[in-house]
C-alpha cells in the first residue's frame, strides 16, 4: 500500500476512503460480505499478470504450470464443499455464469421459466432490459399473494402450458427456502433442465444452514462474493453428463482468459468455507437475519412472508406511508447502507419501490449476534421513521461498528 500512496494517491485515498466507510458504517447489503485478509491477498497477487486461456493441462498459453494448480485446487474444493460431479471457477461474475450456463443448454429463441425480477428474480433470469430476455421466450411465475412465497401450482401450470426446456430457481430477494426437489419434479414432468441460481445461497449451503440445490438440479450457477465470502466473481457445478458442455460454454464461447489471482481468491474462500468455522458463521447469518426481521416486525415494519429462513429480510414499508427510496436514503444519512427492494405485487416503480431489503452476512462476520440484531432493527425503524433522529442514529450506529470492526485498525 505504500507503494500505491507513493505512485498514485488519488487512488490510494479512494482505499483508504472505503476501508473507513465499510468500518464506520454498517452493512446491511444482503449480497455483500467482508473477505478475510488472505482472500485479499490472493486477489492483489503476480497471479494477475497470468493469460490461461483454456484449463489445467489444456491452455492455449505457455508458463501456465504454477496457475493450473491453483484452478485445480478451487475446483476440486468447489466439487468436494459441495458434493459436486464438475465444477468450473472461471465465470468472472454471476451474469457471467448464467451466460454460459445458458449457453451450455439452450439456443436463442428457446423457452426458459424463471421468476419475475418484480417478485425476487434476477435480471440475468429473462429481464427484457437483459440478455437473458432478449434471446430467450421467458415464461415468468412468481409468489402467490397470500403467502408471498413460491406458487409451486403456478409453476407447474406454466411448465406443462409453455413446455419450456429450461427452468431456473433461484432468486435475488426472497427470503425462504426453495423447495428444489419440487422444481425437480416439474423439471422431469415437462422434460427441462433445472438450474437453480444459488447467488445469494451457497454461501449458507456451504456451512450447512440452508438445503443443498446441487442434488437436484442440473447446474447450479453461483456467485462467490455474498454469504459465501470469496472474492468477486462466479462459479459453476454440474452433473459428469454436462461437464463439458459447461466448460465449453465459459470457454471459448463466452470468456476469454480466466483471471487466475480471482480463481486463486476462489480456492481461498473454499477453504475457509469448508472449515468448522464457517459452520458457525452460517448459522449465525440466518439466526441473525430471523432476529432482524423479527424486531423489526416489532417496530412496525412488516417482513414480507412474515419472517425468513436464509440471510435476508425483505421490508414492507406501505403501512409506514415510506417509500423504499426513502428509506435507503434516511438509512444512509445514518451511516446504514441498505437498498430499496421491489415487493411482490408493488405499486411503486423499480426507482421508488414500497420495500428495504436487508441482509445479515456483513455483521455477522464482525462477530455480531442476536443482541445486536435488536439494536440494528431499532437503528433502521428510528432513522426511517423520524427524520430528526439522523443525528442520534448516526452516533449509535458509530457506537456499534467500533465495537465490531470489519477490518481491525492497525
Ligand atoms: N444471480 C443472482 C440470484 C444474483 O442475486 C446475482 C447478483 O446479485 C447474480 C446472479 C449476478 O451476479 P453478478 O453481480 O456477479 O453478475
């Protein structure tokens, strides 16, 4: 980092800046995370300057012996961690991995069933404003409205009426299990592939707290920088049958080189993900994400579903006469970083939205629990509900992230 401060202080007080913002403020973004230090330090490493394009023992570049142990050692942690047949650590992102994983499967113009990005879905799931919904006939189902949780009836109607050759679950803001061995169901009914987009989840099927996807779908597409705490990027796991369909689709059809310092961070992340540890931390991201909906049921603010079974909570504010915009803007003059979230059946438009969603992976990993939950809940209903208490909230909010460092100073 000095070197950095020498040559390039512009850029280096941009580090500083966001070290001090993610320390004094508090995260409460449900897909990001705090890696560990040596995440970090495979990320800033001479791995980087490496071009290895194609995989181990099959690149189209010479000197590629030293990082095709490092991308042997992230997939074979990725298959073990997670009980997988194949996986591929190359995809440089979430969209990325759907990319390909649709790539692998489909052709333009087939017909996938995905959910509504207005009910949880991701925009790679067939949003129009999305590749995915430029090159797929997208089929969309959504939750029911008592409920507010899968219509698994609608689901089925919409297969056996559409008779799509891929269905994806998996979703960006919902809060409870996905019933995969039912997907799977429908999926051999109609004769679709499955694939369930684990972004948000892996990090919690990887300590155990949340049901596994990989036995019943197909592929599984995820992201390695949310509950998961790898570095940023994504990552495959298939079935033998699929393998090299997959890998041909992240390479040569839709990636160039791979980048061998993010796969190394990759490898890293698997192995602290498989340690006792993260088992723990797992269990403590979803009791924690339990209590935080819970109070703040308490102040007044309704979970959608009522309550949540993973990392998430996803806020109703109609009942406050708050927009979701108004909420992540109060929160953040606190010092509490959240987003607007679209509800089911929202009236708002996807820039007002009547919902916050809230994620519990962040302070979870600065050793945070229950108790503080309560508090944070108490934070978030104060600062979105009396504008005159910024200043104060503010103060509690310091208060407690000094007590909890994301990075410990020194
Ligand atoms: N899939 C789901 C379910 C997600 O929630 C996300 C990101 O939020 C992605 C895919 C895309 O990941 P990325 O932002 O790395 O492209």
């Amino acid at each position: 980092f000095s070197e950095l401060l020498r040559t390039d202080p512009e850029i280096a007080l941009v580090l500083l800046d966001e070290l001090e913002r993610q320390r004094a403020g508090l995260q409460l973004i449900a897909s990001e995370n705090f890696t560990s230090p040596a995440v970090m330090a495979a990320l800033g490493s001479t791995l980087t300057n490496k071009y290895a394009e194609g995989y181990p023992g099959r690149r189209y570049y010479g000197g590629c012996e030293v990082v095709d142990r490092a991308e042997r050692l992230a997939t074979d942690r990725a298959k073990q961690l997670f009980g997988a047949d194949h996986a591929n650590v190359q995809p440089h992102s979430g969209a990325s991995a759907n990319l390909a994983a649709y790539a692998a499967l489909l052709q333009p113009g087939d017909t996938m069933l995905a959910m509504a990005l207005s009910h949880g879905g991701h925009l790679t799931h067939g949003s129009k404003v999305n590749f995915s919904g430029r090159w797929f006939d997208v089929v969309a189902y959504g939750v029911r409205r008592d409920t507010e949780t899968i219509d698994y009836d609608e689901v089925r109607d919409l297969a056996l009426r559409h008779q799509p050759k891929l269905i994806i679950c998996g979703a960006t803001a919902y809060p409870r299990l996905i019933d995969f061995a039912v997907f799977r169901g429908i999926a051999d009914e109609v004769g679709a592939w499955l694939l369930a987009d684990a972004a948000h989840t892996i990090g919690l099927v990887a300590g155990g707290a949340v049901p596994s996807p990989v036995p019943y779908a197909d592929v599984v597409t995820f992201t390695t920088h949310k509950a998961l705490r790898g570095p940023r990027g994504g990552a495959i796991l298939c079935t033998d049958e699929l393998a090299s369909r997959v890998d041909r689709a992240v390479f040569p059809f839709t990636q160039g080189g791979p980048l061998m310092h993010a796969i190394a961070a990759k490898a890293v992340a698997f192995g602290e993900a498989s340690r006792p540890g993260f088992r723990a931390y797992a269990e403590q991201v979803v009791a924690n994400a339990r209590a935080l909906a819970d109070a703040l049921a308490v102040e007044g603010m309704r979970p959608v579903s009522g309550g949540t079974d993973t990392h998430l909570t996803l806020i109703d504010l109609r009942d406050l006469g708050v927009s979701g915009a108004e909420a992540e803007n109060a929160c953040a003059r606190a010092g509490i970083t959240l987003n607007r979230n679209t509800i089911p059946y929202d009236p708002e438009p996807p820039t007002v939205t009547s919902g916050i969603r809230l994620g519990t992976p962040c302070v979870t990993t600065q050793g945070m629990g229950v108790p503080e939950m309560k508090e944070i809940a108490s934070m978030v209903a104060q600062a979105v509900g009396d504008p005159g208490a910024i200043t104060s909230v503010a103060e509690r909010v310091t208060r407690l992230t000094r007590g909890h460092p994301a990075y410990p100073r020194g």
